[in-house]
C-alpha cells in the first residue's frame, strides 16, 4: 500500500521536475517539510496536548518544586511559536531531553539500542525477500493455480494476524516445548558480560571477532523474532513480486524471448525478474522501514532490548521525553528510507531519468 | 461498462446483463449484478463476506449467544478451566470468566473501533484529497504536503505517543489510529478527483452556475466513493490489528472491557500452562481481519477489473 502512495509520489514529482537543479531542489525541500511536519507533530502531542506537559514528564506524584523545575526547563512560560523554535533547535542538535526512567539523555539511549532495531529489522528483511521474491514468482507463473491461491493465502494470512500473538505461540512452541530456540532476549546471561560488541550488531561482532559460540548464541536468539517480522515481511514482499511479474510476464520482450527459444526458466529468472528487480528494490526497502515499526510490539514479546522494547518501556512509565524522542527517531528512519527507496528507484530505472 | 456476451440463460440474467436497457433501473441492477458475479466468482472473497456477517451477527446479539456474563466470573469453579470443559468451550481466564463470551462481547468492541474510525478517518480525507483535488494550485500543495508529513510517520508509533499523550483508553485509541489512517484516502481521493477534474459533465455543472463547494459535494465525492470503499475495506485489518496492539499495550480499552488485544496480554503471564487464555483472542483476531482482507481484496478485483489479479 505504501507503495501505491510512493510511485504516485514519484510520478508526480517526475513530471513537474525537468531540469536536475529543481529536482534536487523539490528533493530538499520535501526532506526539510517532511522533517519540520514530524517534529510539529511530537511537538503538538508533547507540548500542546498535555494539560500541564511538566506533570506530563515528571507524573503527577512529583513535589511541587520539581514541577516547577522542570517547567521553567521545558520554557513552559514562554509563548508557542518560541518553545517549537527552541524545539527544533534542540531536536536538530540530538537532545531529546533527559529520560526520567534511566536518567540519561534520551539520545544516549537510543544510540544504545538502536542497533539491536536494526539487526532484527536486517534479518527480517533478508528473511522476508529470501522467501517472498521466490513465492511470489511462483505465483505470478502459475497464476490461477492452487499455488497461486496457497501463496495469496499465506500473504493474507501475515497481513491479518496480530503479530505479538504469534509471537507469544512460537515462543510457547519453539522455546518452551520443542527447546529449539533460546529464551527471549538478545544473548544468554552467560556471554551478556564476557562479549564486547563493536558495532552492536551481535551476528556481525562476533563473526569478526571469531566467537562462534557467541554466534551460534546470537542466531539462536533472533531466529525467532526475525523470521516471524520477516513473515511480516514475506507476506508484503511475495505480493507486489507477484504483481510486479504478472505486469513483465505480459510484456512483448518476453514473447520474442520464447519466440528465440530460451527455456522457461530463464525467461522468467533472468529476463522477467530482472525488470522486475527495480520496483522491488523499493518495495524491499519500504518493508525495512515498515520492520523497524513493526519490532515495536516484536521486541515487546522477545525481550529484545531495542528501540521499540525502549519506547513501550518509557510509555508504561510515563517517560514522555524517551517516547517522543524514539518517535522523532524511528519517525526520521522511516523518512529517510523513504526518500532513499525514491531516489534509488530513479537511478536505478533509465524510463525516469530520460523525461 | 461492456458486458461480456453471454450464452442465452433464463430470462432474469439475460434482462439483467443486457446491451440494452429499457430503463434506468434495468441498468443499475444490471451493474449490481455484473459486480456481483464477478465478486463471487472469487471464492475466498465469499468466505471474507461470510466471516464478517458472521461478525456483525455475533455483535448484534452477543446478549442472548454469550453464555455466560463476560465481566464477572465464577471465581470459586471456573478458573482457568481448559477449552472443552462443559458449559465453558474455550475455556476460562484466570478470573473464572468465560471466554467465549468474553470474545462474543469482544466482538462489540472491535466493531466500534472499526466503524468509528472509518466514519472519522473516511470523511477527512475525503475532503482533504476531494478539495486539494478540486482546487489545485497552493491549497493543494498545502494540504498535500500535510498528508505526506502524515504518511511519512509509522503508524504504531504515532498512535503510541498519541495515546501517551492522551492517555489511554478506547475512545484515545480509536482518535489516535483515526489519526494515522486518514492520508491514504486523501491521496486516493485526490487521484481520482484529477481523473474527472476537467471533463465535460464538471464543466456543464459549473456553467449551470454551481459553487465549488457544491460541485465537490454533490458531484466528486460520491465518484470517489466506491475506491474509497475499496480502501477502507483494505484498511480495517490493520486497524484492528493496531487497536489490538494498543489494547495488548494497555493503551487501548482497560478492563475488564473485554477487548481482544487487552485479554491476550492478560493471558500472558500463564501462557505457558495454560495457553488458550491468550490463544483464543488471538484466534479471533486472526479471523476477522482475514475476513476483512478477503473481502477488500474480493472488492477490488470486482469493482476495479483493471487491477484485477495484481
């Protein structure tokens, strides 16, 4: 669905912009509103909903002169158009303010636990394309067929169950019963202190740093998690494949194809999909960006101490600075994958390029 | 819309796929019927319909199918009790209480969540995409640019902070996830208003001497109200399943309102032994937005044969 808005998107911008100077132009100033819409938004929820946005941060028990305080931090006395000015200016410098619950500037925080987001939104991801792109193709060639129909279903399927739940039954099944996966969490209590992580990406770090127990841990640990967001993702992905080689299946390119004589199979491998391949660059992208919202609940179920475990952490407490500053961030991800998915579409695909 | 020349069947079919005609009437239910056939023609599509009359069923009369009283359980008997036990099918939660009943009233919720969203989020962009449309020019670049900064943002999360910043509850839920689902059917709404903006039957009313605004109200927005539908039908999966995370959250309905999100996060804590206090909410759950993603899709290759397949 995401898709649809962005090619019109797209589309749309690729018939107004002629010249390349006004299209890198049109380019910045969407990433300039799209960011100032984003940061009016947690402004407007963080600031102007809240009857009292201090008792909002600090929670109605705190002593009065703490409330105070605070107030006076959060320049409370100031007028609107000032407070979203100062805002912006502390947003665009990383200070989200401190967070109550860890007592650590939010930012500093998110910087620790972003990259176990990114590492399960990675595997989900690669899980996603490496079994959608395959289902889908099938799909599309076999269009009508009781394949077709089992891939439709298993796609909808995705789309339609509430994911923490699945989540909660895999655990119960793969953990619990069957003992083939690790409890929730990133890495047994065992390797928490004795591995130093590099980037923060445990798969990775332990590779380099030749820890095959730690690796082996690791997997044992996201397989769970990163299939069930790759599931997610599969459903997405083997769709719009399906879609997208349906549409080059019917194209002339693929009658002379035959008419040459080349078999089935490399029809359909390496002249279909290959067109196809550029319009599911995007949609692959776009459904990183729709994981790294979806590990929300995910990372609630796993334990997997990332961003969205952090932001539904801060809600239960009332940390109104993390949440916000987490929604700034996985809001700022999500608009830059979205504008990187655009322009690597229009370099990739020559037809948008020429006009 | 052409008719594809069918071989001559009892004479209702004939008179309804006809070339030709006699009357208005004769034509709209000629229509109706074409959709129709083609709608059910897709099989999975009739199971999405049966699944959400079944719904719609089960919540007009969840007093007299519930069993027993969804709120208040037998805590001295019924506790935790498996699914099969007599009297309580699907077994009981931890408070004695039935959970088939509590998923039959549970079922009044999530069609609350759903038609109030759609009656709040249809209508905004509805004017947002049919106004922006209509008018063109800095309005339309305004409020365009508006319902990007809103795309741009992922829905859960924002619904989150909202309903951080409302506090939680149903009714916080259900404006936070109005919220975030109306930009899509702005821009659905915009795309069509474009594709009928400068035809004749627009510029035969306008020369008739009507306003803007009634031109918009009478004349553009009930043309973009069958893909809207199309949409919003798409949508009501994923609004379900984000008012299931919220209410598993604890931000949506609180208890003992008997929300499905809210009854598998309280199955959470025994899940392990007793499993089906959390699964049969999920089940249900599971069902209904299939049965509205059957539906949608069954929608749209009917209503759109165009896109029909993709």
């Amino acid at each position: 669905m995401t898709l649809n808005d962005t090619t019109a998107a797209t589309r749309r911008k690729r018939s107004r912009s002629s010249s390349t100077g006004k299209a890198v132009l049109r380019f910045l100033v969407t990433v300039v509103t799209t960011f100032l819409g984003l940061l009016a938004v947690t402004f407007f929820i963080g600031r102007v909903i809240p009857i009292d946005p201090a008792l909002a941060i600090v929670g109605d028990r705190a002593p009065a002169h703490v409330v105070e305080r605070v107030r006076e931090q959060l320049g409370l006395n100031l007028p609107l158009y000032q407070q979203f000015y100062f805002y912006v200016r502390d947003a665009l410098t990383g200070n989200f303010g401190t967070s109550v619950l860890t007592t650590n500037p939010v930012m500093e925080d998110i910087r620790r636990v972003f990259p176990a987001t990114m590492e399960l939104a990675t595997v989900g991801t690669v899980f996603g394309a490496l079994f959608g792109i395959p289902l889908g193709v099938l799909a599309a060639v076999k269009r009508g067929s009781i394949a077709d129909q089992i891939v439709r279903v298993v796609g909808l399927i995705g789309y339609s169950v509430p994911i923490f739940w699945l989540g909660l039954l895999s655990l119960v099944l793969f953990y619990a019963k069957l003992r083939w996966v690790a409890y929730p969490g990133r890495l047994d209590i065992v390797y928490e202190y004795t591995f130093t992580p590099i980037t923060g990406f445990f798969l990775f770090d332990s590779l380099v740093q030749g820890q095959w127990d730690v690796f082996w841990d690791a997997f044992r640990h996201i397989i769970l998690p990163g299939a069930l967001l790759g599931y997610f993702s599969l459903a997405y992905i083997s769709r719009m494949t399906r879609s997208f080689m349906l549409n080059e299946l019917q194209q002339e390119y693929i009658v002379a194809a035959r008419a040459k004589g080349l078999s089935e199979t490399r029809i359909i491998w390496f002249h279909a999909l290959r067109n196809a391949a550029v319009p599911l660059i995007t949609v692959i992208a776009l459904s990183y960006a729709g994981l790294l919202e979806g590990s929300v609940l995910t990372e609630t179920i796993f334990s997997w101490p990332g961003l969205g475990l952090y932001i539904t952490n801060s809600l239960q407490n009332a940390d109104m600075n993390a949440v916000l500053g987490g929604t700034i961030i996985v809001g700022s991800v999500f608009i830059a994958i979205n504008l990187l998915s655009d322009l690597l579409y229009r370099t990739l695909d020559p037809r948008t390029r020429s006009r | 819309m052409s008719v594809v020349e069918q071989t001559p069947k009892p004479y209702s079919r004939d008179w309804l796929l006809s070339d030709r005609p006699t009357s208005r009437h004769q034509a709209r239910l000629g229509r109706a019927y074409v959709i129709w056939r083609r709608f059910s023609e897709n099989r999975l599509a009739l199971v999405g319909l049966g699944i959400i009359i079944l719904l719609l069923f089960v919540a007009a009369f969840a007093n007299v199918l519930a069993p027993h009283n969804p709120v208040q359980g037998d805590l001295m008997n019924a506790r935790l009790l498996p699914p099969g036990s007599p009297g309580y099918w699907l077994g009981t939660d931890d408070q004695g209480r039935d959970i088939l009943s509590r998923l039959i009233h549970g079922s009044r919720l999530t069609l609350m969540v759903i038609v109030l969203v759609a009656v709040i989020a249809a209508p905004i962009g509805l004017i947002v995409g049919t106004v922006s449309g209509y008018a063109g020019g800095w309005i339309d670049a305004i409020l365009m640019r508006i319902t990007d900064i809103f795309l741009a943002f992922p829905k859960l999360v924002l619904a989150l902070a909202l309903v951080a910043a409302l506090g939680p509850g149903i009714e916080n839920a259900i404006l936070a996830i109005a919220v975030t689902s109306w930009p899509p059917y702005a821009r659905i709404a915009r795309a069509e208003t474009l594709t009928f903006r400068n035809s004749e039957f627009i510029s035969a009313v306008k020369l008739m001497g009507a306003s803007p605004f009634r031109i918009v109200l009478r004349h553009v927005m009930p043309l973009c109200l069958s893909s809207l539908i199309v949409r919003v039908t798409l949508d009501m999966a994923g609004i379900i399943l984000t008012a299931a995370g919220l209410g598993f959250l604890g931000l949506g309905a609180q208890p003992p309102l008997p929300e499905w999100g809210a009854m598998i996060a309280s199955g959470r804590r025994f899940i392990l032994d007793q499993w089906w206090v959390a699964a049969m909410p999920g089940f249900a759950i599971l069902i209904v937005s299939l049965g509205f993603n059957l539906l949608g899709d069954g929608l749209r290759d009917a209503l759109d044969p165009k896109e029909a397949g993709q």
